[in-house]
C-alpha cells in the first residue's frame, strides 16, 4: 500500500468506525461527574460524600455524543425541510 493511500485510508477508518460507535451507543459517560450524576466533596474527616446533582448531564450520568447530536440536528432540519 503507497502512502498516500494510506494516508487516506487511516482517518477513514477512524471516521468510519465513530459513526459505528454513536450508532451503537448514543449515549457516553458524562464528562463532567464520570458517570456518577452528581459532583464528589470529602467530608471534615476526608472521607468522600455525595455532593450536587450534575447540571450538564441532569443526574443521569449519560450524555449525548456529539456525532450523534449532529445526524439528530441534520435529519431534523432535512425533514423539517421536507414538509
């Protein structure tokens, strides 16, 4: 395989296969609280304790992938546009 191709080839598969993954799992862990739906504090005594309900993800922990977000954003001005 030249160079080139395969320069082209490798972002292609890597593309190729988020596209796989956001229609496979839409939903990935929130950033922000890793998946706990809600911020982590220590206590005095420094032990860990429950503390606010994440905002980003609405205590749910999961979040919509941005490549998933996109299709859902297209496909809804295409059929808006349709009508």
């Amino acid at each position: 395989m030249t160079l080139i191709a395969l320069a082209v080839a490798c972002p292609f598969s890597v593309t190729l296969g988020y596209v796989g993954m956001c229609a496979a799992s839409p939903f990935g862990t929130c950033r922000k609280c890793n998946g706990f739906g809600f911020g982590m504090e220590t206590d005095r005594k420094g032990r860990p304790k429950r503390g606010k309900s994440c905002r980003r993800c609405k205590a749910t922990g999961k979040r919509i992938r941005v490549g998933r977000w996109l299709f859902n954003r297209a496909q809804r001005i295409y059929r808006e546009g349709t009508h």
